[in-house]
C-alpha cells in the first residue's frame, strides 16, 4: 500500500463530539492519499468512548496524562508516513478542498516547507462574541497582515509542515502548555519562510466571552515570556501597533473608570464639604474625560481598518459593540502580560 502524502494531526482533549464532527469533514474531503492520527491528551474515560473512528485510516494515540497540546501532537506526529504534516485543532471543521489545496501547494512547489492557512469569518450561533471574534481574527489574517504575504505565525488551527523539517526541529516545545505554535513558529522562522495561504479554510465556532478571556490571558502570559527572551515583536496579531492599540484602549477604560470614581466621589463632597473642594473635582472629572476621549481616538486609529471591516459586514451597532468589548480584552490581555512580569521579579 501507498504511503500517504498527507498526515492529518489533531490534538484532543475530553473533544469527542468536536472530534467526531471534524473526523466526519475529513472523511468528506476531495483529496483521499492522507492519514489521520489523532493524540489523545489524557482525555476522561467517558469522553474517550465518544470518540470513535470514522475511517479506518484514523488511529488514536492515548497519552497516560494530560501534558499539553504539544505533547499530544509530538506524540501523534511520531506515528506519521506522510511527507507533509497537517495540523488541525479538534473543535474545526475542515472544507472538501482543504486538503487538496494543502497537498497542490507542497506538490507544485519543492521549496515550499511551511503554510498556514484561516479560518472563516462566518459563524452558525446569532450570539455577538462568537460573531465578534471570528471577523476580529479574519481581520487579523486578512485586512491587516503584512504586504509580503508572509507570516511568522505558524497557527495550529490550521497549518501545514514538511516532516522531515519537523522532525528536524525536534517537535512543538512541550514546555509550553499554550503558545506553543507561537514558539514553534520562531523556531521554524529562523531558517524557513511560513506563507500564507489564505484559500485553505477551515471552520471553527468561537466560544464565549469568559472562555476566550481566560484563553487571552494565559497565552498573553506565556507571549510575554517569550518576548522577555526576543525582545521582538510578531509581523501578525502581537505587532508594535497592536501593542499601542492594547495600550490606548486600557488607557481609555483607565481614563473612564477614573472619572466615573470621581463623580461619584464629587457627588458625596457636595452633600458634605461645600462647593469649594467640589470646584477641583469637577475640573478633575473634565480632564479625566478629556483623557479618555483623547486615548479614545487614539485607539480607534489604531483599529480603523477592523473597525472599517465589522462596519461593511455588521453595520454600527455591531462595530460599537465590538469597539467596547475589544477594549475589555485589552484589559484581560494586559494583565495576563503583568501578571508574568510581576510573577518574574518576585521569583
């Protein structure tokens, strides 16, 4: 029997429903000469007996513990025959031309040895934040990267890497428990470029606010760790600008809460001390407001090629939305960056 040409990896933990639904696209794909080898991350009992093989060319590898996406997908990637290996998180969807776009490009291209590709902007829930962040990080990809088309971000969700350079590179870093395509990515960089190609999609549906929070904060943790070792900033996503935009909108909120304080305060002082005290917190409450709107629109310079995108696809109400709660993750953000910052001068 032919080797595959193609070996799909998927990290999975306590997934089965996702699972199953990303193995039933697969089995539904155009292109047929791949394997799939999925790396069972220590995942519950119950939840391993909802995952079951779709095809017979999918195998499971069962890790004893939970250690880690990276783990999983070393793990899986040891087992692989294909000359390209194909990385997929388990809660996407692939098209019935993923695969085929992924093996045309390795097969007209020998020197290509890294790709990532997108997921779509497009979400089957009606609720705002799923909505919110699938176009926040359709912008990223497509209406703010880099004019040369390539990317340093070698993204998991949906990437592909020649096996041998893998095995080369030694694996994902299973030192980190998140990032670790961030981390990857650096590595594969320093001798290789990762093109973006933006005709290989996938589908994914964003959970909600709370747990894309936690997930924002976290990864902020580990990218500031990272960074403390570069001093570099990323050509997508955690770039300079983007850094200013996080800056002026945690500003904004600053500003804001600030003002709002001293109302409050303002409206205690008149009930007690007299109009003399209450004259210099109503000229604080001015600046403080005038400081918000300044870092207001400091902020929205920063975002106006997002905020011009959500403006065509949703219209205002949708973009105002999305203007305050991206500033909410800012804040999570930021202090995802402090906290390890803060946890390294301690230690």
């Amino acid at each position: 029997m032919n080797k595959p040409y193609l070996s799909v990896v998927i990290p999975a933990y306590n997934a089965g429903e996702k699972l199953s639904k990303l193995l039933v696209s697969l089995g539904r794909s155009k292109y047929k000469n791949f394997e799939v080898i999925v790396g069972d991350d220590g995942s519950e009992e119950e939840q391993r007996s909802k995952i079951k093989d779709q095809k017979s060319n999918v195998r499971i590898v069962r890790l004893l513990k939970n250690r880690g996406p990276a783990a999983a997908r070393n793990e899986a990637a040891r087992l692989a025959k294909g000359r390209v290996l194909v990385f997929l998180d388990s809660d996407t969807e692939v098209y019935a031309d993923t695969l085929s776009r992924i093996a045309e490009k390795f097969e007209n291209d020998d020197d290509l040895t890294a790709l990532t590709g997108v997921w779509d902007k497009h979400q089957r829930t009606r609720d705002f934040f799923p909505q919110f962040k699938a176009l926040r990080d359709w912008s990223y990809w497509t209406n703010e990267r880099d004019s040369d088309g390539y990317y340093y971000l070698f993204s998991t969700r949906i990437a592909a890497l020649k096996r041998d350079v893998f095995s080369r590179l030694g694996g994902f870093n299973e030192a980190f428990r998140q990032m670790e395509d961030v981390e990857m990515t650096y590595r594969i960089a320093r001798r290789y470029a990762i093109i973006f190609a933006d005709d290989v999609r996938v589908h994914h549906e964003f959970e909600g606010f709370f747990a894309v929070a936690r997930k924002y904060f976290w990864r902020s943790y580990y990218w500031s760790r990272m960074y403390r070792e570069r001093r570099k900033f990323d050509p997508v996503a955690t770039t300079m600008w983007e850094t200013l935009a996080a800056l002026s909108g945690v500003a904004t909120v600053g500003f804001f809460v600030w003002a709002v304080g001293v109302i409050i305060a303002l409206g205690l002082v008149l009930s007690i001390k007299g109009l003399v005290l209450s004259t210099f917190m109503i000229e604080a409450v001015i600046l403080l407001i005038l400081g918000s709107l300044v870092f207001l629109c400091i902020h929205i310079f920063f975002l106006r090629k997002f905020l011009g995108f959500v403006y065509k696809e949703k219209g205002m109400v949708f973009t105002v939305k999305s203007l305050g709660v991206g500033m909410i993750l800012y804040c999570v953000i930021l202090l995802g960056s402090a906290y390890f910052f803060l946890r390294k001068s301690m230690s």
